[in-house]
C-alpha cells in the first residue's frame, strides 16, 4: 500500500513539474545528434548507463552535480531519470541500495533547485 502511494506520489510530481516548465505531460529526453552531442546528451547517455549498471546512487550523485538552474534540458533529464528509476521494481532498487522515498526526495529536491512550488 506504501509502494503504491509512493509510485503515485512519484508520478504526480514529476508529471506536474514537466507540465509546469515544458507545457506538457512528461516526454523522453532526446539526443540532439550522436556526431555533435551537447553537454546535456553527455549527461544523459552517462546517466543511462550508469542506471543499466544500476549504478543509481552514483547516476543521482552526477546528476545534481551537474544540474544547471539556467538549462531546462537538465530538467527534463532529472525527470526521466526519475521515472526511470521509479519504474524499477524493489528487488533492483533494494539490491541497488536505493527507495522510493529517496526517489520521491530527489524529485522534491529537483523541484526547489528549479524553483518549482506545489
């Protein structure tokens, strides 16, 4: 009942803050160009490789050290990497030493660092 709450609370969150910034439901991040990637495509590819790895705690750490207030694509990559991580089931965020709270953390933090209320 718990898992379930969270999920939803999960959901919510980053579905409002995408269309709080974006203007639309939550969509994935795309790559500009695989022969002229930018900063965010790095992040990103890094980010999802590290979460193939399951590797979650260091994708997270990455993450919010490389968040740029100024750039909404680090926005959208946060949210997908939250969603991604939300759609992993307990048994691969237990072995990854990883929650659902902490999830539901990361997304509320990612809300205040982009200044985004509710």
């Amino acid at each position: 009942m718990h898992k379930d709450f969270l999920m939803r609370q999960i959901e919510f969150i980053t579905t409002a803050v995408a269309e709080l910034f974006f203007r639309k439901h939550p969509s994935r991040y795309e790559t500009h160009s695989e022969v002229r990637q930018t900063d965010s495509d790095l992040l990103y590819v890094l980010l999802c490789k590290m979460l193939d790895e399951k590797n979650i705690n260091g994708a997270e750490d990455i993450l919010f050290d490389m968040l740029d207030v100024d750039n909404t694509e680090h926005l959208s990559i946060a949210i997908e990497f939250y969603n991604k991580v939300s759609c992993m089931t307990d048994e691969e965020l237990q072995s990854a030493d990883f929650s659902r709270e902490e999830i539901e953390y990361g997304l509320s933090e990612i809300k205040a660092f982009y200044g985004v209320s509710g």
